[in-house]
C-alpha cells in the first residue's frame, strides 16, 4: 500500500510539474536549418525549461506564411522578416516585433563580373533575379532609390522572378541572383564559381535593407500580463540559444541536424550555413534598434509606387516594442 501511495503521489507531482510548464508554439519562416538555430539549441539545452517553458517548433517551408499560421491561432510567436510583418500589420493584423536577434541582414545580390556589373550603375540594362512572397520589397525600394524602372528596357532593369535555387546565375540566365549570405551565396560557390569572379552587394550596405528574421506577437496578445510574460521568458531563453549557437558553431550545426526530420540538410552545409548565420546575429541581445526599424521603413516607402508595395504609409506606433526586451535583458 506504502509503494501505491507514493507511486500516486510521485504521479502527481509530475502532473502538477506539466501543468506548471507554460506552452508557447513557434512558427519558423522557413525549413528547419541553421538560420534559426538559436531556438533549437535553447531548446536542447534546457533553456526554455529553465524558464517553465514547453516550446514546439513548427518548421515553415515554400506553402506556409507565418503572418496566416499566427492569425489562424496555430502559434503564439513567428519569425518573420519585417516588411511581411509590416505589410501584414497595415492590412489588419496586429504584428508586433518583440525582439530582433538578426542585428545584420543576409539579403545580398551577386553578379557574375563577366556580365559587365561593377557598381550599382551597371545594372542597368540587365536582368536581375529577384525572389518574392514578400522579398521583393527591398529590390523595389533599391531600385526606386537608384531610379531605376523595373519594366525592363535599355534604361531600366528586368526582373526574373527567381525560384529559390541559384539556377538562373549558373545558366546565365541572370546578371545577378538575389542569394542569402548564409545559403544560396555557398552554393554558388560550390558550384564551382569563385569568389573573385563575383560582384556581390549586400542590401544594408547599399542603404536598402530591412530587417530579417525578427519576433513577432498578436498586439492582443501582449495586453495580456500572463502572455508578455511568457514572451519575456521566451526571448530570453532564445537569446541565451543564440548566443551558445554563436560561440559552438559546430555544435549548433549537429543540434540542428538533430531536429530535421526531412533528412535534407547535411552537417557539411549545416556548419557553413551556421557559421554565417553567425555574423548576422552577433553584436545583438534582441533588443531592436529604432534606427535599424526607421532605414527598413524608409527602404520600403521608397518602393510605394511600385508594383505590389508592402505598405503605403507609414507604421503606427504599435508596430514594435521594446517592453518584451527591455525585461528579458534586466
């Protein structure tokens, strides 16, 4: 009877230890891989438990939008790049940025130095690949900054709407690509081109870029005392991920691995990829700089009069907060 009755009481503990832990789901941009490693290390690390926190991942991939999966109340917190999140927000969605580990942003286009770019001057006249589902914002507020027409002809550009693969670089079918500094740029490298026959401009260098792979809540949500706090735990666990991530590359690159049931990645590229990622993520606590929030703003007002703009005026005061940050990093 002894051994029933502290096997019940044993149980029960476990039960009041499960129902302790607070459950917070997030939906990443895109398929498992280095580029949000951050969150699969804090999670095998035991840093969300740590904060009494039970947290699934969901992998995004090409058929899912994190901006439907949060309004459809299948997450509590997304990565997503800011201008999706904006353009979302402007058409009824209430997104908020609560944190941005991606302090520098991966968005570059690279060209092939025989096909005559040397400077930003040259493109015109050439063919650019360029992705969309909402990246293509950035191109047009460049473009629009550099008064270029993206209709094509002898004094403008003409967009190829590139699939997500290096394909029309390697087949000429393109001047340049658009490329991630942490993926397709590799990639065009393992396919045996080299470096110093490449011309590659990165968006924030040029003045261009928004801010990439940020967290974003429900405004609804956050009124809610229980839920920021949940968010407070969430994005300092995550940080605590990231910055692990940075400092055991290698590490981060197998945990990685570890959590990819698709089987598609490899450990080679996984290490590659993480290594980059890296570079992005450093000089960041998670905390967004108003600065870096005004140039993506601006990158995209600068696009408003080109086909299919991510907003038309700019944010309200709501778009960011700083509170969630503010007591993650205390």
């Amino acid at each position: 009877m002894k051994k029933l009755l502290t096997g019940a009481f044993v149980a029960g503990m476990l039960a009041t230890g499960a129902q302790a832990a607070d459950d917070v789901t997030l939906q990443l941009k895109w398929v498992t891989q280095a580029q949000f490693a951050g969150y699969y290390v804090a999670l095998a690390k035991g840093f969300y438990t740590d904060e009494g926190l039970n947290v699934t991942i969901k992998p995004g991939g090409p058929d899912i939008a994190p901006e439907q999966v949060i309004a459809g109340g299948g997450a509590d917190v997304i990565v997503d790049w800011m201008p999706a999140a904006l353009a979302a927000r402007e058409k009824g969605l209430p997104l908020v940025n609560i944190a941005q580990p991606f302090k520098h942003g991966g968005l570059e286009l690279t060209c092939l130095k025989e096909s005559g770019v040397a400077t930003p001057a040259d493109f015109k006249g050439k063919t650019l690949g360029v992705w969309f589902y909402g990246n293509e914002y950035p191109f047009y507020g460049w473009m629009a900054k550099l008064g270029l027409s993206t209709e094509g002809g002898a004094d403008g550009v003409t967009v190829l709407k590139q699939a997500f693969n290096v394909d029309p670089l390697l087949q000429k079918q393109a001047a340049c690509i658009s490329v991630m500094t942490y993926n397709e740029y590799g990639q065009v490298l393992d396919a045996g081109i080299k470096p110093e026959d490449l011309v590659t401009f990165n968006y924030l260098d040029q003045g261009a870029g928004v801010m990439e792979d940020g967290l974003y809540a429900l405004q609804d949500k956050l009124a809610d005392p229980a839920f920021a706090d949940k968010m407070v735990k969430f994005v300092r666990a995550s940080m605590k991920g990231w910055k692990y991530a940075e400092a055991n590359v290698d590490e981060a690159a197998q945990i990685v691995i570890d959590n990819d049931a698709s089987g598609a990645q490899t450990l080679e590229h996984q290490k590659y990829m993480m290594s980059e990622v890296a570079k992005l993520t450093a000089g960041s606590n998670g905390a967004l700089d108003p600065a870096d929030y005004k140039q993506t703003v601006d990158t995209l007002l600068a696009a408003v009069s080109k086909e299919n703009p991510a907003i038309t005026k700019a944010p309200d005061d709501g778009a960011f907060t700083t509170a969630i940050t503010d007591k993650a990093l205390q």
